[in-house]
C-alpha cells in the first residue's frame, strides 16, 4: 500500500483490531445460543476474522499477507467467503453451520502451515491419516 504513510496503517490497522474484536464479543454473546442463532454466530466470527486479516493486510500489505505462508491464506480465505455466503444470500442455518466448520479446520490449516515446520508436518499429518484410512478400509467388511 505505497498510497498510504505509515500513521495512517497503523491507525487504519488499529480501526481494523478494534472493529475484529468488536465482532468477536458479539460473537461470544451469542456463543450460549449457538444452537438457535448460529447464522448470526457464524457471521459475526467471519466478519471479525475478515477485520482481523485486514489490519494484517494493512500493517505488511495484501500481497505479502497472502505470499507468504502459502495455500494456507488463500484456503482460509476461502474458508471465509462459505459462511458469509450461506449465512446472508442462503439464509441457510446447516450451510452456515458447514462452512464454520470448514473455516475452523482451514484456520487449523493455515496455522500450521505458518509455524516454522509447519508444512513438513502437514505432509506427514496427510500421510498418517492416509496410512490409517487405507488399513481401516481393508479390515472392515464390505
């Protein structure tokens, strides 16, 4: 972002925290009532972590935000886009539920992928299920 100085990204940076963690304490209000308003849980959680990546964003910038760690930004971005999706044009309470999940586990993911290590240990995460799911398949009758 060569437009802006650098007191204007860290004041545009610190609006975008404080709007993330505005969002994720009306996220947790609602966490007791997950079950009878999980659109407006799952919107919320999204909205907070689309503020939260935006401070990042601004503070190293888009492009290196996303070059960095890999897929692993790029999955969670999309990860982002199913909830907000289901929760605000769908109107769907399963859908919204399902794309939380997978914005969970595409958290999970792109987490360990930024750890030092991170993407040797996916790989071999991968390869372990993997091995588990093969010997499963040939013990269970069919």
């Amino acid at each position: 972002l060569p437009g802006l100085s650098r007191w204007q990204r860290l004041a545009g940076s610190g609006l975008c925290l404080l709007l993330a963690a505005f969002c994720f304490g009306l996220a947790a209000l609602y966490a007791p009532l997950l079950l009878l308003r999980a659109r407006k849980f799952a919107l919320l959680w999204s909205l907070g972590s689309l503020c939260g990546l935006a401070a990042a964003a601004l503070l190293r910038g888009p492009a290196r935000l996303l070059r960095e760690p890999g897929g692993g930004s790029l999955l969670y971005l999309g990860a982002l886009a199913g909830p907000l999706y289901a929760a605000t044009g769908l109107r769907s309470t399963f859908l919204t539920v399902l794309g939380a999940a997978a914005q969970i586990v595409a958290a999970a993911v792109a987490l360990l992928a930024a750890l030092p290590g991170g993407a040797g240990g996916l790989r071999r995460l991968g390869g372990l299920l993997t091995a588990v799911l093969r010997r499963r398949g040939k013990t269970l009758p069919v």
